[in-house]
C-alpha cells in the first residue's frame, strides 16, 4: 500500500495565489495607504476649507496665504470666492476673528561688526590719546 502524493496543478496553485492576492491589496485603502491622488485631493480640500474659513472671518486673500504658507494658493482662492459667493446670495455677515492679525515685522538690522576687532580699535584710540596729552602736558 503504498501511497503517491500528487503535485498540484501549477495553474491551479498559480489561480489561487492571483485571487488570494487580489483579496488582500483590495483591501489597502481601508489600512490607511495613500496614493498620491488622494493625498493631492486631501491638499485642495484643505486649501478650499481655509480659503472659506478666511472669507467667513472677512479676512483680506493675502492674509490667508501670510497665515498658511503651506496651503494650495489656487485651492485657497477657489475657497474664498466660493464662500464669497455663498455669502452674498444667503446675505451672511462675517465674523470677527478671535486672533488679531499680526503686525508687519521690521526689516532685521544690518549685521554689526565683530565686537573685538571695535574693541581693539577704541583700546588704541584711547592709548594714543593719552600719548599726546602726555606729550602735551610734559612741554
């Protein structure tokens, strides 16, 4: 009694594998993999979402770019106007912000010289100004 395992049928195995494969990567946008589409499509809604939230706070377009430098500018505009328009046929008031906007910065100063090397220099300005009042008050 002698009992001969059979191989299975590579197509078969080859069938099986292709199916079990397909299952489990159908199933990757539910573990929170991203493609680069649904990022880019992520990025235009945010974009949307500030540029409404800014116009709502009657906050001016240059505002929302200064305040969001990361957002997409155009998806920032297409929020804005979108909320603008929205506002206008429903006759919305804005809000008043809770922050205040910044004020502008100044222009950093030029940049100083080396303390020591003006150091030194009033060091020998003082000393040569002694030799000569020494030279002055011994004639």
């Amino acid at each position: 009694m002698s009992h001969t395992a059979r191989s299975p049928n590579p197509s078969r195995l080859l069938s099986a594998c292709a199916v079990a494969a397909t299952l489990l990567l159908s199933g990757c946008e539910y573990l929170g993999v991203e493609t680069p589409a649904k990022t880019a499509e992520n990025k235009v809604a945010e974009g949307k979402a500030i540029g409404g939230a800014c116009r709502h706070a009657n906050r001016a377009l240059e505002d929302c770019y200064r305040y969001n430098p990361k957002a997409n500018k155009a998806a920032v505009f297409d929020g804005w106007k979108d909320m603008d328009v929205y506002m206008r046929e429903n006759k919305l008031d804005t809000i008043t912000p809770v922050t205040p906007p910044e004020p502008p910065k100044k222009p950093a100063p030029p940049p100083k010289k080396d303390d020591e090397e003006s150091g030194e220099g009033d060091k020998d300005e003082k000393k040569s100004d002694a030799k000569t009042d020494d030279k002055k008050g011994s004639k």
